[in-house]
C-alpha cells in the first residue's frame, strides 16, 4: 500500500491495510533483478541433470524428414543447449560465501556443537521486493544492495557475506543463513542481520519476516536461532514496518535499530531509492561519510538529519544493556569505531 502527504512514499507492510490511505501519485524506478547469491547459485547447479536431459531429447528428435521437400542438412554435432545467464554480481570480488548450510530442525532441542567462528564483520543481508499475492515494494532490494556496497567499501572480505534477494528469500533460508551467521562469528567479530521487506503482525506481541513466497519467520523463531551467537558485538537491523517489535532477538552486546516502532508502519520514499533507514544511516552516513562511521553514532547523526527532513520518519535503537561502540569492517572494535 502507497501513501505519504507527497505521494512519494510507499508503505512497507503486508497488503492487509488495503484502502486505508490515499494512492501514490506513482511509482519509483523499476529494479532490475540482481544476480543471484552464493546460495541460489548452489541450488542451481541441480539444474544440471535437466539440461542434459533436455539436450538428448532434442537429439533423438532429428531426423531425416520423409513428408518435406526441403532437404535435412548433413547430421553434425548437437549444440549445446543454450542457458540464461543472470546479470554481472555487486560488486563482490573475493571468493563466495561457503556452502549454503542446512537448516536444523526448529523442534530441535539437542544443543549445537559451534565451529570455532573468526572476527571480523560476518553478515547476512536479505532484501524482497517482489511478493506473490501481495504488494511489491520498490526499494527493498536496493536497501540490501546498498548494504552489501558499504560492508565492501568497509573491507569486509566477500566471503564474509551472505546476500539473499528475493525468490532467494524462504524461510529455509533465513533460517539457514542465520545459522551460517551463528556458526562464522567469532567472539571477537561483529555479526551483522539486515532485513528489508514487508514484516506482518502475526498475534499479540509478535510480528514475522514475510517472504515472497507467503512464507514467514516469526521473531521468536528468529530469536530462538540468534541464540547460540557469541560475538560480542551484534547490529540487527530491520528496514520495515513493526521493526520495533523483534526485541526478543536482543542480548548482550546487541544493537537491534528499527525503521519504525512496534506500533507503527515504516516507509520507502522512491524519489530516494530507499528507505529512510538504509539511506541516512546506510548510505548517507557509513558509506559516503557525510556523519560518523561509528554505527551508534550514524543512527543518531540520522535521526537528527531526518527529523528536520521529514519528521516522523526517524529510525529508533533498542538495546538490553550496554554496547560499546563499533564499526563495519575487518576489525570492528571501538578503537576503529572512534576512528
């Protein structure tokens, strides 16, 4: 749904609140779908098996022909069956991510046996904008993108981050990517969750990560995940409406910074390309400098920025006890953060 006193924003919600507001005077540019992800690019080597199929079949079908009066050429060598390929990656140089891991049963109560993990920044990124029996957003996937580019613009090594964009987006693979996260953060790195997409309430107290496909993963579940994480510095941002409601995934050392409260919807503005949160805190003040680096610092630098800009749209910081500052990058520690 589409609303905003200019009509250049849309609201980031499930289509549940069709006709409440006014409609949008129109909408922003159009996405082009992005490169898949490490994880897609996996699954999609099962592919393999069809094409060969495909390309025996197509053999086994020519054949002199007994009924035209044009000649069949001479037979030759089948052509290789031609496959679409996707758009050039972010730019993402070094090696991808490792396998995508399985995800664990959710009724499992046997307690995990964690690799040792490594410092550093380790992030999964997810962004959906194309939903299926529901309204698409517009800058959902940009917000994941922008993302990525400031974690690589930070020296954040690319096999240190996980990007799902939408049909990548499941709840298998939020949940698996979650515990890749859990599995890859040492206790000495910062673990970095970003979710940007529509987010629906599901019952009181509780609001879920709606995927494209109608699935969803409820803060519980998410939180129940995020449970075995040990790094000392964690930022969990949730660029969509409710985002103040998943303070179940909060803990000690973990920075939760929300696009709108529990209470209230979050918007994307198209004449930006984003959404408020990803573009003053993400883009405006980590990536190109125009505030502090430091994270802490960039949300209230934002907050002020925005506040004066178009008031009401501010983003909000939710912690359960103290947190030291920090910075994106190969050693977020306050040292580097002050810097």
């Amino acid at each position: 749904m589409r609303l905003g006193r200019s009509g250049r924003e849309r609201l980031v919600v499930a289509g549940v609140l069709v006709g409440v507001f006014a409609a949008m005077l129109g909408m922003g540019q159009g996405e082009t779908t992005p490169a898949m992800s490490p994880i897609a690019m996996a699954l999609n080597g099962q592919r393999s098996e069809v094409v060969e199929a495909a390309a025996a079949a197509q053999k086994a079908a020519v054949a002199p022909s007994t009924t035209s009066t044009t000649t069949a050429p001479e037979p030759g060598p089948m052509p290789e069956p031609t496959v679409a390929t996707a758009p050039p990656p972010p730019p993402v140089t070094t090696p991808p991510p490792p396998a995508e891991p399985r995800p664990r049963p959710a009724s499992s109560s046997a307690p995990r046996v964690l690799p040792r993990g490594s410092g550093g920044t380790w992030a999964v990124v997810l962004g959906v904008d194309e939903y299926r029996g529901d309204e698409n957003l517009d800058a959902a996937v940009a917000d994941a993108n922008e993302m990525v580019a400031t974690l690589v613009a930070a020296n954040v090594p690319g096999q240190n981050i996980l990007l799902l964009r939408n049909s990548e987006v499941t709840p298998a693979s939020i949940l698996a990517a979650t515990d890749w996260l859990v599995d890859n953060t040492g206790e000495d790195g910062l673990a970095l969750f970003m979710w940007a997409g529509h987010v629906r309430p599901v019952g009181a107290d509780t609001e879920a990560l709606a995927t494209g496909d109608g699935g969803m993963v409820t803060d519980k579940a998410l939180a129940a995940r995020l449970r075995p994480l040990r790094a000392k510095r964690s930022w969990i941002m949730i660029a969509g409406c409710y985002g103040g409601g998943f303070t179940e995934l909060l803990g000690p050392g973990r920075l939760l910074t929300a696009a709108s409260t529990a209470d209230k919807e979050a918007y994307e503005n198209t004449l930006l390309g984003h959404s408020y949160l990803v573009e003053y805190v993400v883009r405006r003040s980590i990536h190109n400098g125009e505030g502090p680096r430091e994270v802490i610092g960039a949300v209230g630098w934002a907050q002020s920025r925005i506040k004066k800009e178009h008031p009401g749209r501010e983003p909000t910081n939710y912690v359960s006890g103290p947190v030291a500052p920090f910075a994106l990058g190969p050693n977020p520690t306050p040292a580097q953060a002050a810097a």
